[in-house]
C-alpha cells in the first residue's frame, strides 16, 4: 500500500561563525606596511628631480593604484565571502535531504 510521504523536518544551520582568518598581528603588519610603503613613495616623489608636473603625475598615479587595489581586494573578499554563504546555503539543505530520507521506507 502507498502511504504519504511524511513532510520533511527543517533542520537548523549550524550557528558557527564563519573562522575569521587573520589575526590582530596579521592586520597591524599590514596597516605598517602600507604606511611605510606609502610614506616611501611620498618622499621619493618629492625628493625626485624633476619638473613640478612629473612629480604631481607620478603622485596623481600612485593615488590611482593605492584606490584601484583597495577595489580590487574589495571585490575578490565579497566573491569569497559570497562563496562561502552559497556553500553554507547548500550544505543545509543536503543535512535538510538527508535528515528526511528514510532508508527503511517501503514504497
């Protein structure tokens, strides 16, 4: 005889937070290194000898890259972290399919 499927119980998503990756270390070699590269660049621009305009342009372009990188590194962690919700997304629904299936079931 069929007999109705039972509906399937929602089971719940872990409630782990994602493991952040850096650490407070990591973030603040990253700021000094940044502040050392930009202060070098700075002086070497100035002490260059070369025309006003020169120097304005090379400051105008390492501004350019400075903000180019900034986006581009804003764009691959939203890709990742984008990643992760879809996998976490789709990891609860296989532990949702799984939780339902009845391996004893007769059909």
């Amino acid at each position: 005889m069929w007999s109705r499927p039972h509906p399937p119980t929602l089971v719940p998503m872990s409630d782990t937070p994602v493991k952040q990756q850096s650490t407070a270390a990591f973030y603040g070699q990253a700021v000094a290194s940044f502040a050392v590269a930009m202060a070098a660049t700075a002086i070497g621009i100035v002490n260059l000898e070369a025309d006003a305009w020169v120097r304005a342009f090379l400051g105008i372009a390492v501004l350019y890259l400075v903000t180019s990188s900034f986006t581009l590194a804003k764009i691959i962690r939203d890709r990742q972290e984008a990643g992760q919700i879809v996998s976490r997304v789709d990891q609860a629904r296989v532990e949702q399919l799984l939780a339902a299936h009845d391996p004893f079931q007769k059909l």
